[in-house]
C-alpha cells in the first residue's frame, strides 16, 4: 500500500510540475504573441512647426500634430519625442485633446483622450493624464488617470490615493444561444 500512495504522489507531483510550467510559460509568451503588427511600420509626423536638439535626443513640434504608425493615431497640440540611438523611447502628447486611436490584432478598435497622453514605446505602455477617456471596443473607462498596455490590452484605471473616481461603462458580450 505504502509503494501504491509513492506512485501516485510522484504521478500527482509530475502532472502538478507540468501544469505549473505551462501556465508560466503560456504567461510569459502571451505578451509577445499579443504584440501589436504596427510597431514594426514607419512613423509619420505632421505638425506646424519642429525643433530637434541633438544633446537631449528630445524633438519637439507644435501645433496640430498627428502621428501615425499603421493603425495607430496620435493627435494633439505639442509632441515631445525622446530617442535613443536613434529609436524612439517615449512620445508625450499634450493639448486640450490629446487623442490617440489604434486597431488591435483582434480587430477590436481603442480610443483614448486627455490632456496629456505619456507613450512609453519599449514597455508598450500609454498614461492618459487628465479627462482620461478610454473605450475598448463598446467600453468605456474615464478617470483622471488611466494606463493601458498596448501589448496585453490591459486597462488600469485611477491612481494610488483613492482620490480620482473611475467611472466605467462595460457592454455585455454578444451570445448566439
């Protein structure tokens, strides 16, 4: 009896050892199999005017200035644009509406605004500051700070104090029963 319970601790240990190693690498290849098709198009600027200062690596344009990268649209009043040998690290858009709109590899479409949108381009993260919309598909967030991740498609609403309300409005998904 003693031989029997050692064989099926050892099955039960094998099968809970496998579980666990899929599960870590399935969370640990998710964020690349999600990642975003337009990161590897070409980056399009607009704007009224450009300043490029080669010490701080930081260019600067102002008034009406649109970026697009594939499906990806960012507009607003000012960008600030930090690069690093010669890749863009961090795009700040600021202006009385900041937008940014993006199709996902779902197909599912993000619209964002505030005052200020902070896109961190190497950990695909974007910070809407201020008036903070966010609609993911029929969802809708608002919230005075709200951080998406471009990569995983997960939303993160409100800040660490308690002190910004999250309103959110969540559509039910569509069942064929």
């Amino acid at each position: 009896m003693c031989y029997l319970q050692k064989q099926r601790a050892n099955i039960l240990n094998s099968f809970f050892t496998k579980i666990i190693i899929i599960t870590l690498l399935t969370v640990q290849l998710s964020p690349v199999s999600a990642q975003n098709v337009d990161q590897g198009q070409p980056i399009f600027l607009e704007s009224d005017s450009a300043k490029w200062d080669e010490n701080s690596q930081k260019s600067t344009y102002r008034g009406n200035v649109k970026v697009t990268q594939g499906s990806m649209k960012l507009t607003g009043d000012i960008l600030i644009v930090t690069t690093k040998n010669s890749k863009i690290e961090r795009m700040v858009m600021n202006g009385d509406k900041a937008t940014y709109k993006q199709k996902t590899r779902n197909g599912k479409r993000v619209f964002g605004e505030a005052k200020k949108i902070d896109y961190t381009v190497a950990n695909n993260t974007i910070v809407f500051l201020r008036d903070s919309v966010l609609t993911q598909g029929e969802n809708i967030v608002k919230s005075n700070k709200i951080i998406y991740k471009t990569d995983t498609e997960n939303i993160f609403a409100g800040d660490k104090d308690g002190k910004s309300r999250v309103r959110m409005t969540l559509e039910p998904e569509n069942s064929d029963e």
